[in-house]
C-alpha cells in the first residue's frame, strides 16, 4: 500500500509542479515596465494567410530598458508584424525603420503599477486554488485507499504528508509573486 502512497504523492507533486510553472508563465505576460521579449510571446501574425507566432517569423530583442526591436526574416513581413501587434490589444505602437519594428515601451504610471500588482496577486491566488484542487483529489484517492484496507495511522500519515507538500508549493508561490511585486514596483 506504500507503493500506491508513493504514486499518489509522485502525481500530486507533479500537478502542482505544472500549476506553478503555468503561474509563472502568467506572471511573465504581466509588464513591469522593462522591455522584455516575452511581453510579445502572445502575439500572432498572419504569415502568408495563416497565424502564426510573431517569434516563428522574427527575432525579438531589447535594444535598450524601455525599446523592443522585432527583425523579422523577410522584409515582406513588417506589416503583418506591427498589424499583428496593434491587434493583440498590448498597447504598444510599433514603429518601422524600413528593416524593422520598434517598440517604445512607456514608463508604467503609480495607479498602473498598482493594477498590475492587484492583477499579479489575483494570478497567485488562482494558482493557490488549483493547488487546494490538486489536494482535495490527492486526499479524495487516500479516502478510497482507507475503504480499500489501509491502516488509519498510514492514512493520516498521508494527509500530513499531502499537506506538507500543499504548504511547500504554497510557500514558492508566494516567493514568486514577491519577487514579482518588487520587480513591478521598481521605477
């Protein structure tokens, strides 16, 4: 019955795992004012008739803290991208230089910052809830292992141990959205 403890342990780790690894890619959509490739991850172009990720057709860099320069591979293709980023509702204006598209993040306002920060924390709380999740059904498969024969003390050394791990990813979440906050709130 160990063995089948282990697997349920194993499982619940792993869901929690891909559950931060999703907030974490969340968390990266978020701005905080920096110029960063990943603020255009989402955006699609239209590449010949078809959508296709804006990182499959170009190469995106940051020039400087505040300019994200978009060099796509053919020259045909710089009004599709900068269609494709007014189009994703980001915000950003891009500009062509012929060979190019820049992109003039501006400097996020004190009522932003604090949107954002209210946005981030409404991300962790979702991803602590999918953790509660995660739980429930680790401790609804030890319930039905109990029906099936397992000893009460191996059954409430299991819960403990599901809360343990619970607490553990609760705990990196939190880390996570810290260090996000601060990265957010730094002008």
């Amino acid at each position: 019955m160990t063995e089948e403890l282990n697997m349920v342990y194993d499982e619940f780790k792993e869901a929690n795992s891909k559950t931060l690894s999703h907030f974490e890619i969340e968390l990266s959509k978020i701005r905080a004012g920096k110029a960063s490739p990943a603020m255009l991850q989402t955006v699609m172009v239209d590449y010949y008739g078809s959508p296709a990720p804006l990182s499959q057709v170009a190469n995106i860099n940051t020039m400087d803290a505040r300019t994200i320069t978009v060099q796509p591979w053919e020259k045909a293709m710089i009004n599709p991208i900068m269609k494709g980023i007014i189009n994703s509702n980001l915000g950003f204006a891009p500009q062509s230089n012929g060979e190019s598209v820049l992109i003039s993040v501006p400097p996020l306002t004190e009522d932003r910052r604090k949107e954002l920060v209210k946005r981030s924390r409404g991300e962790g709380e979702n991803a602590k809830v999918g953790i509660r999740n995660n739980r429930k059904d680790a401790l609804d498969i030890i319930k039905s292992f109990k029906t099936d024969g397992l000893s009460e003390d191996l059954a409430k050394d299991a819960e403990s141990q599901i809360q343990t791990i619970t607490n553990s990813f609760s705990t990196r979440i939190d880390d996570v959205l810290v260090l996000k906050e601060k990265e957010i709130l730094t002008i």
